[in-house]
C-alpha cells in the first residue's frame, strides 16, 4: 500500500539564524534563482559565520584579520 505524503512537514519553515529571518530562495522556470536578500548581505553574513576551508591554514590570512579588526576598533 502506498504511504500518502504528509503536507504539514512541507509547511514547516525551517530555523534559520535570526539575522536571515525572511530569507526565501526560489527557482524559477527557467531555473534561474530568486532570493529576497541582496547577494551581498548574504556574503557579508557568509564572511562573518564561516570558515573559509581553503584559507584556514594560511598565515597570512591572520595577520590580515587582526588589521582589520584594528580598523573596526577605533
């Protein structure tokens, strides 16, 4: 017998970090992409909360980080 498909999952929205509370990504019909963001505040959100893989184990990366947040601090 076949299972019938449970709808309340789909309606769910999933928990997101409060800073990209409203963020919807859609695909059209022509498979482009539509968000309600602007692709660069996601990049900036991006930037602030993940580790970059490729970047992690360059120390010159650190030292670049600590001149900005010199900048930041005055």
């Amino acid at each position: 017998m076949a299972k019938k498909a449970d709808n309340s999952k789909k309606d769910k929205k999933p928990r997101v970090n409060p800073e990209l509370e409203g963020f919807e990504l859609n695909i059209d019909s022509f498979g482009e992409l539509t968000s309600t963001f602007d692709i660069d505040r996601i990049n900036e959100f991006l930037n602030r909360n993940v580790e970059d893989k490729k970047l992690k184990d360059r120390e010159d990366i650190d030292e670049i980080k600590g001149e900005d947040n010199k900048k930041e601090d005055k």
